[in-house]
C-alpha cells in the first residue's frame, strides 16, 4: 500500500465517508491481491473477503477486467446510503480542482451534486463567478446538461476556484458579482489577518530558546488542489526553531510579480508542474532568488525539509575519550600545580576539554594548560601509560581526582 494511498484512506476516514477499494493491475504475471488485503488489515481495514465491512473489487483498469463488477459496488453503497438529488433544481455541487490554460483561460473541474447544470447559466464558486461558456464530459466529449453525481470540466469562471470551493448556480451576472466581491474582500481581509502568524510574545518565547528563523515560501502550481495539498504539508513542517510560512500561492506559470515579491519577502519559489517564463528566469538570476521546480509532492516536501535541517542550529554533543586518575601532586613555580596521572581508559588529547571529578561531584569545566610524558610536551597519551598535566586558571586539585577528557560534536538537528 502506497503512501499516498495511505493518505487518501485516512482523509476519507477523517470525513467518515464510506470507502470501497479497487486493486488495480491484477493482469500482471507479480500481482498478489491478497498482500494487500494483508496490508489493509494491518490498518484496521478488513474486506468483505476477510471478513470485514469493506467492500473490495480486484481490476485491471488498463484491460477493464470487473470494472463494471466495481460500479456494481459503487452503486451498491449509494444505495445503502440512501443519496438522491432532485435534476429538476438549479444546480450546485463541488469544485474538485482548477487550472489555467493558455488557449481556454480558466478549466474548472467540477461535480454536480444536487439538480442539472447547463451551458449559459450564472455559476458562482468561491470568490469567482461566470457564464458557463462550455462544458465536456470525463471523455473530453461537449456536452449542454450536466445532471447529478457528474463530473465536468467547465470554461467560463473568472479564476481558479480552489479545490472544495462550493458552486452555485444564480438568478443573475449581478448577484453572482456581488457575492463574489464581497467573498474575495473578506478573504483578502482573512490573509492579512493570518499573514502574522505567531504574536510578538511567541517570537520573544522562541528567540529566547534561541535561533528562531523563518522560511518564507512562494507556491506556484498548475492546479489548485496540488498547491492546496503541497502548502499545507509545508506549513506542518513548523517546528519551535523555524516557523514556515507560505506568503503567497496560485495557479500559473512563475511570473516577474512572483520573483519582486520573493525579494521583497526573502523567499524562495516553489513550482509544482510549473516552469518559469524567460523574463522571470533572468530575473530570478540577477535578483539571486532560488527557484525548485518538482513534478512529485513527497520530493519537494523532502527538499525543503532537508533545507530545513540545514537551518537548525546544531545540536552539542559529548564524547567521552578518557578517563585519568590523579596519582601525585607537585606544586611548580611560576606553573602552579601539575598532577601525576595515569591514563585509564581511552586517550586524552592536548586540546581536549576536561573536567575535574571529586568524589562524583564535577568541580571544575575548562582546558589542559600543558601535557607531558617524562617533561617532554606530548599531543595524547594513550589508555595505560602515565603522563604529567596541568590544568589551565584551575590549581585546586588533589591526589584521588579523576580528569574527564571529552570533546564537543556538532551533530545536526533532524525534523
């Protein structure tokens, strides 16, 4: 079972709607439907086959083995539900995703859900509205009516409705107008209400813990549900250290406008399926502003994190290299204390740190000021063999002390 596949069960499982699952490609000579059954068990998803609610139907789409046995199913359920619609209203339904295209101007994919809708009416969805100009079945074929439970793909809409937007049909271009101005105020008035998004008192918590940055992103993509879904999988990437913010995203080519808002921001550009225009290339490079381009969701969310690592101030780790014992002490003018030791375990170094022990309790942090094999200064001294030290700005110690010599590792945070 797929990752993506994974999290289309748990979005329609967080909706409580009902789930039939298709297994695709049994026409290959490797297929193992059962496998999946056993996966799908293993979340808690037993099929009909196995004894559970789900209903399941193994298929080729490619060669269209059983489809119909799977709309059989489909049906099935609907009817268990109980879902009927009324074709003689005026319509309205869902927006499932939108893009632009250069030849047609705004495509909008749409699913009528209750009533018929028809070439020439008044369609609101979102902040946008329109005359439906034309209409084309999942075939790409023309068509004027569309009634319940049909998906279309419409041309006419002002813009690109995002993806879960509801669509109405209305009485007149006025009314639609009107609504659609006032719903894009309110939402302009929203983004500038959530473009702060921590208070002042939770920048001041955070830069106390120290280091807190934010990454500013700008989302580009060719149609509205990718960019819905790749946006919100950013902003979770959040952590207490580095807060991701998405400062503007939409449908179309990476234009000019996109590449001053990035310098303007400090961000950087996000394209998923999008490329930029020459114009905005060559800015981009004269501005230095840094352009990712992806075709795959998983890839660029991994990328950014990655980058995001990097922005992480590094982690302070200890390793212990060696324990000494003190054995004698010799009070030295002008060099102050030296202690007689003998290396038991690992291997201290001239530079490394050390720390004082006494009876268990640490009383002293701070550096070799000298170390020594027969007076002759020496780099290490190996498990074993005896050696002479000082301890730099620290003369307190005594014969039965131990010295801890350690060394400090920058080790990258992980997300």
């Amino acid at each position: 079972v797929m990752p993506q596949t994974v999290e289309a069960i748990n979005h329609a499982q967080a909706a409580g709607v009902p789930i039939v699952f298709a297994i695709n490609k049994i026409d290959k000579p490797s297929a193992n439907p059962e496998k999946i059954k056993e996966a799908l068990a293993n979340m808690n998803l037993l099929v009909e086959d196995w004894g559970g609610k789900y209903q399941s139907q193994e298929i080729s789409a490619k060669n269209g083995i059983n489809i119909m046995e799977l709309l059989e199913k489909v049906l099935l359920e609907a009817e268990l539900l109980e879902l009927k619609a009324n074709p003689y209203r005026t319509a309205s339904g869902s927006v499932i995703e939108s893009t632009l295209d250069k030849g047609r101007g705004y495509v909008t994919t749409i699913l009528v859900e209750n009533g018929t809708l028809e070439l020439g009416d008044v369609m609101l969805a979102g902040s946008y509205y329109g005359h439906v100009k034309a209409m084309y079945n999942e075939r790409g074929k023309k068509i004027e009516k569309a009634s319940p439970a049909t998906p279309v793909l419409i041309l006419g809409l002002n813009g690109a409705a995002q993806a879960g937007d509801r669509f109405n049909v209305m009485e007149s271009d006025k009314e639609a107008r009107e609504i659609a101005n006032k719903r894009e105020q309110l939402q302009r008035e929203q983004d500038q209400r959530t473009q702060k998004h921590i208070t002042l008192d939770e920048i001041g918590r955070r830069i106390a813990i120290g280091n807190f940055q934010e990454l500013n992103i700008i989302v580009k993509g060719d149609v509205d549900g990718s960019i819905e879904a790749l946006s919100d999988s950013l902003i979770k990437l959040s952590t207490e250290e580095i807060q991701v913010n998405i400062i503007h995203k939409a449908v179309g080519e990476i234009k000019d406008a996109d590449i001053m808002l990035a310098a303007a921001s400090n961000a950087i550009i996000v394209g998923f399926q999008v490329r930029p225009s020459l114009s905005a290339r060559k800015l981009a490079e004269k501005e230095e502003i840094d352009i990712r381009l992806y075709s795959v969701i998983y890839d660029a969310i991994e990328e950014v994190k990655a980058a995001m690592e990097g922005m992480l101030s590094p982690e302070i780790k200890e390793e212990i290299i060696a324990t000494v014992e003190i054995r004698e002490i010799f009070k030295i003018t002008k060099v102050g204390t030296v202690a007689g030791c003998m290396v038991k375990e690992g291997k201290i170094n001239r530079n490394s740190r050390i720390r004082v022990i006494r009876d268990g309790i640490v009383v002293y942090d701070g550096e070799l000021g000298s170390l020594k094999r027969f007076k002759e200064d020496v780099r290490e001294v190996a498990n074993g063999y005896e050696c002479g030290l000082n301890i730099a700005n620290f003369n307190d110690i005594k014969v039965g002390d131990n010295i801890e010599a350690y060394l400090e590792i920058e080790v990258m945070k992980k997300l």
